[in-house]
C-alpha cells in the first residue's frame, strides 16, 4: 500500500510524504510513483532553461523507516517490547565496553523515544478527530496516564546506569532523550487544548483542559528540575531553544533515516548503445571511402571531397544515433538509482526519472483529473501547459526488512520537498491594480492577487492496484499559497 500527504513546507516548497507499505506475504515489493507536474506556459519551464539537471535540484527526498506502531497504553506495560529492550541494553552497557553495546544502547535509547513520540502523536490526532470530547473521555484519560505513567518508568530507568562504570558522555544520551520526550509531550498536549479553546464551547471542556494542563505544568517543573530550557519569552533565548529542540528531532530519529548514495541508473547499456552509434557512423564513413576510392582511384579532387562530406555526415549521424538510444534509453530507464540499506544490509532499491512530455503522451485518467480543476474548457490545451513527468519506482525485499531488527519494520516512508523558486521568477507582482464599478457607479482601482495553479497529479501503483491524487499549488509571486488535494 502507498499513502500519500501534502503540505506546504515553506514559502517557496511544498512537502510530499510517502508511506511505502510492505505486503506481509514475504514476497518482494515494488512500488511505483508517477507524478505529472502541469505548469503554466507563461512561467517559461521548458526542455530549454530547466532540464534533469535543475530539478533534481530543486526536489530533496528523505527516507526513514517507517517508526514502528504502538498504542500508548501498550508502551506503559511493564512487560511491553521497547521497555524490555531498552532495559536490557542498559544494563549490558553497565558492565560492558564493548562498542557494540554502547551503540546498541544508544540506538534502543533513540527508537524508544521515536516509538513514544510516534504513538503520543497518532492519540493525540485521534482525540482531535473525535466528533467531541466529552464522547472521547476514556481517549483523554488513556492519554495523560498512560503519558504519565510511560515517563515515568523511562526516567527510572537511570538509575541502572547511574553508576561509576557509565560514563557522562553514555549518560548524557539518556538525559537527551528524557529531554526530548518532555518536550514532545508538552508540544502535542499544547496543541489538544488550543483545539479545545477554539471549539465552539471551551467552557464545556474546563475539567478536560484542567487534566491537560496539569499534565503540562508537570512537565515544565520537571524541566526547571533538570535544566532542561523552557521558552521565556525572550527572543534570543527562544530562538536557541527551537534550535537545539530541531537538533534533539534530528539526534532522535537520525537512527530511522536511511542514507542513499544515488548514481546514474543504465550506464552499462548506455555506452553500449553509444558505441554502436559510433560503430554505424564508422561504416558509413569507411564504406563511402572504399566506394569512393574504387571509383576515382587515388587522391583526386573528387575523391578528396567525398571523403570529407562522408565525415562530416558520420558525425551526424553519431549524434542522432545517440540521441535515438537516449531517448529510447529515458522510457525504458531511470535518471538515478540507489541502494536503501540498514546498516549493511540491503534491503531494497529506489530509481527516479524525469523528463518534459507532450500532452498525447499522458494517459487520459491523468487529463481526466486535471481538467476537473480547470475554469475553461480543455485548459491544459487552451495555455499550453507544460507537462513534466518525474517517476519513483522502489523495490523493498519485505523478508529481509523484517530480519534486520528487533522492531516489527513495516515499510518506509519518504520526504519529498519540490522547491518551486524557479517557478517564481517571470510571474507577474503578487498584486495587480483592477477596475471596478461599485454598487455606487463610482469607478474604483483595486489591487488584486495575482494567482498561478501549478496541478500535479500523482498515480500510486502497488500489488496490482492503482490510485490516482490530484493536488493543487496555489502560489504567486510572493511563493506558496496553499495546497489543495482536489
């Protein structure tokens, strides 16, 4: 299965996030992305100015295994699987050197803390999703005792490797993710209670908000307890705080990341089929010679100048030989390729490709969706939108996935930011100056958005099946306004 999600990351990117999902057959996955990104003509994208090399430039991708699933109240057992797992990696490293240990103890150190955020995260979006709280109450109580009770049997954890044999570096990793954990609790309880504050009656839910809260404050006395920083107000202070709380996420999930070395995908065949081109265009040159000299004997004047018409035709025809194989090369092959590996064992393989294509190209789902956004008739035609199709395809051995970790590992997810900078650069001001007649007959300028629609629409394909999003970025010059999945 593929999930896909949409958000506008920034001001001039927008964030797509795929969850590639392992079938639990034990048969190899192969999961394909085709996305047909349709842009304005007016915007100037073209084969000309933006070729391979500017997009892959301008898309960023991040794949992290996919954090393994609990429930909170599953998590708070004494008995559950990353409070037993964590426990014995503590207590190997008390009376263990051996660097196998300690990074063992800092990987269960840094899982456990993904796996509590992870779960804390989807109870958090499943009370807010509750048609009410006060429907929801078992949710809200599960949630701060279970929290509650998680941290505190995370914390008295310490005590085992609180000793003389630990050193305060080894240490330090616990009290970073005991700091971490703190923090993501007060994040995800603070954004419960302001949905609470803007429903339509926040003084129906004072009792709910007061269990929140309490849980909050706990928290923050805590980190006051621990010199652990908590936001004040000052500007200089807080921006350091956000700083480090980005590089606690970083330290946290940096286990779950998988680094991809990517490389050209098909060079074998390509140097195959451009030695062949070079081997035609030889033939013709050396068969035009043979000819030509059987004919006018030695160096003659006419000799002379078929033989050089004849190598200037050979180098022509190289060069549309070449062009031919790539291009039969680009449908049938991939720009890029890497290898997704777990420590050194690997698991899988991702390859991506783009390229500009015509629009009797596209497959007419793919049109089909695109013109249900548009305000006129056969849009894309009418303003000649450029179409450009960039394609995912992964292959991930869910036997091998599975085999590699303690942890049930179901899939992995990627990150995937387009930045859309250069899309910007010949659109119109933000603002322009219309005229109006008002209600009065007084004729009236007004400044209006200036709007630009770049659709892409997405085709999932895995396990036979196939699914079709369409999404739309709304932007102007001033960057990304908004993205609506239509």
């Amino acid at each position: 299965m593929i999930s896909i999600q949409a958000k506008k990351h920034d001001n001039f990117s927008v964030e797509f996030k795929f969850g590639f999902d392992c079938c639990e057959d034990g048969i190899r996955d192969d999961f394909s992305v085709n996305a047909w990104i349709f842009v304005p003509n007016s915007l100037d994208i073209n084969p000309e100015n933006y070729g391979k090399k500017q997009f892959y430039r301008d898309i960023k991708s991040n794949v992290r295994l996919i954090t393994p699933v609990y429930l909170l109240r599953d998590i708070a057992q004494d008995t559950s699987k990353p409070l037993t797992i964590l426990r014995q990696a503590l207590e190997n490293v008390v009376g263990s050197h051996q660097q196998t240990d300690l990074d063992a103890y800092e990987y269960h150190l840094k899982m456990f803390a993904a796996i509590f955020k992870s779960a804390l995260r989807d109870q958090a979006a499943h009370i807010r999703a509750a048609r009410s709280l006060d429907s929801a109450g078992y949710l809200v109580e599960d949630y701060v005792k279970s929290s509650s009770e998680i941290l505190k049997k995370f914390r008295a954890l310490y005590q085992i490797i609180d000793v003389p044999t630990v050193s305060d570096k080894t240490r330090s990793y616990f009290r970073l993710c005991d700091e971490f954990m703190s923090h993501v609790v007060e994040l995800r309880t603070t954004r419960i209670i302001r949905a609470i504050d803007s429903s339509m009656n926040p003084a129906a839910y004072a009792d709910i908000r007061k269990g929140f809260m309490e849980l909050i404050m706990s928290e923050r006395r805590y980190k006051v307890s621990n010199d652990y920083g908590i936001l004040h107000n000052d500007p200089e202070h807080d921006r350091q705080l956000v700083y480090h709380h980005g590089m606690l996420k970083k330290f946290i999930e940096s286990e779950l990341y998988i680094r991809l070395d990517k490389k050209k995908d098909g060079v074998a065949v390509q140097q195959i089929y451009y030695s062949i081109a070079a081997g035609v265009a030889m033939i013709f040159a050396t068969a035009v010679g043979w000819y030509s000299q059987m004919k006018y004997g030695n160096i003659t004047w006419p000799l002379f100048v078929v033989l050089v018409v004849s190598y200037m035709l050979k180098d022509r025809i190289k060069d549309l030989l070449r062009y031919y194989f790539a291009h039969r090369l680009g449908n049938k092959y991939y720009d890029k390729k890497a290898s997704i590996v777990i420590g050194k064992t690997k698991v899988g393989q991702m390859k991506e490709g783009f390229d500009f294509i015509s629009m009797s190209r596209t497959p007419q789902e793919v049109m089909a969706l695109r013109n249900n956004a548009s305000s006129v008739e056969d849009e894309p035609r009418v303003f000649e939108e450029k179409i450009l199709l960039y394609r995912k395809h992964l292959t991930i051995d869910d036997v091998v996935l599975k085999s590699v970790d303690e942890y049930p590992m179901r899939g992995v997810n990627e990150i995937m930011r387009l930045h859309l900078t250069r899309f910007t650069q010949k659109m119109d001001n933000p603002q322009v100056p219309v005229d109006m007649v008002d209600e009065n007959g007084d004729i009236r300028c007004i400044d209006v958005q200036k709007i630009y629609y770049v659709n892409i629409v997405f085709q999932l394909q895995h396990d036979g099946s196939v699914e079709y999003h369409h999404f739309r970025i709304t932007m102007t010059r001033n960057g990304v306004q908004d993205v609506r999945r239509m």
